[in-house]
C-alpha cells in the first residue's frame, strides 16, 4: 500500500510521462545515450552478461542501454504510464525487458538475485530513500554493484533557477512540455521530498551504514555527461558502491 505523498508523485509523473518518454528517446540517439553507457559500464562487475535492476526505470532508459549490450534486465517503477513508454520503447528496438509496477522502497524479488542495481534521479522522490537503499542491498549478490545517479533537486528549487524548464522538443535532457502548473507541483514535491542531509554526502553515509563497501562519490558526472545542461545548483553527483 503507497502513501498518499507517494500517489501524488505517481499521479504527477503520470503527466508526464509521454513528455518524458520522448526526451529519453532524444537522449538514446543523442552522444547523451553513448556517454551513459560508457560510464555504466565502467562500474559493472566485468564477468560477462549480467542479470540487472534499474529501480525508478522510468521510461526504460538505462534498462535499454543495458538490454542492448545483451544484459539480462528488469525495469521497476511506480507509475504505470511511465511503464507503458518503457515497454513501447522496448518493443520499438526488439528488445526482452521485463518491466514490472513495484515500489522502490519495498522490492518483490528475492535476496541476492542481481548482479547489480542501478537507478537515474529516483532517490529525491523517495519518502525513505534509506528503507530504498536497505532493499537494494538486499537484492544485490555478494560482490554485486550499485549505481545510484542523482542530484539535490531541493536545492535547485530553492535557488529559483529556470535551467532546463522549457527546452525543445528534440532536446535530450530537461523539462519538454512542462507547464506553470506543473512546475508548481514538481516544485511542492520536490521540497516536500528534501531528505534534509547534504548530498552526496549523507547518501554515502546511509549507504555504508547499512554494509555496501568501496562507496565512491562522483560530483563530476553530470558536467562529463550532461555538459551545460547539467544544473548549476544541483549538479548530477554519481554514487557506485559495493555489497560485500
């Protein structure tokens, strides 16, 4: 059963989704979608193909990236319509990607069944990033990695920027069809999700708390991938660790 904070932001993301759906296309064909998978892959356990969990999927796009480097992956998220554009966009490339509705906090899989984990701009729309991270430990192998890719929204918001609010349709990052209305509710939630810790700091903190070793903080990803677009008062930080 999700809270009612978690149905708001389902109901806002439901919204969205097709919007998004096409900027995560744009981003696939652009030197975006390559950048991505490079860093991925650098990070992932080299022992061949891997069975992985991209937590907060989306519209499916690093289980895409992952999928078409023969990668045995499965996508969850929270939003049904957002499920609906990663399946389209799947199916679009001929790709098997199992795509399932769960709640990030609470995975339905069993202990110790992925080789690694990995998750893009989900842990800011958690109510309990740290019961997340707990959960993805829980499903991680031994040895297993995780990748967590995200940034301080809240401060972005609180900093009044306009970076990436309207961007055009073919661009592949940033906010296509966002409206004053839904800007105002993407703002609320997002202050109403501020974890209240510095980030990526306290991030690393909970995520050694809780058992990962090797936790390595990245404050440079987003600039190497995302270039100017990445925000001025919330760069994309990287965060990979490992379970014993």
């Amino acid at each position: 059963m999700i809270s009612e904070l978690e149905k708001r932001v389902q109901r806002y993301w439901t919204q969205r989704s097709h919007d998004f759906g096409t900027v995560r296309r744009n981003e696939l064909e652009d030197e975006m979608g390559r950048k991505w998978f490079r860093e991925l892959e650098k990070h992932l356990p080299e022992n061949g193909k891997l069975k992985i969990l991209d937590v907060g999927t989306g519209t499916g796009f690093f289980a895409v990236l992952l999928a078409q480097a023969g990668h045995r992956v499965e996508g969850v998220d929270l939003t049904p319509a957002m499920l609906e554009e990663a399946r389209a966009l799947a199916a679009q490339r001929g790709l098997d990607i199992t795509f399932r509705e769960m709640d990030a906090q609470t995975l339905d899989y069993e202990d110790g069944c992925f080789d690694a984990v990995i998750s893009r701009n989900l842990t800011w729309t958690l109510p309990d990033p740290e019961r997340a991270y707990g959960q993805w430990f829980r499903v991680l192998k031994p040895g297993g990695v995780l990748l967590n890719f995200d940034a301080d929204y809240a401060a972005n918001v609180r900093s009044r920027s306009t970076q990436n609010r309207r961007v055009p349709a073919d661009s592949p990052y940033g906010h296509v069809g966002m409206t004053d209305r839904l800007q105002r509710e993407n703002d609320e939630i997002t202050l109403t999700m501020d974890v209240g810790r510095a980030r990526p700091a306290g991030d690393r903190e909970v995520l050694e708390g809780i058992g990962f070793a090797d936790c390595r903080v990245d404050t440079r990803v987003g600039r190497r991938i995302l270039g100017p677009l990445d925000l001025e008062h919330a760069p994309m930080f990287g965060i990979a660790a490992r379970k014993p």
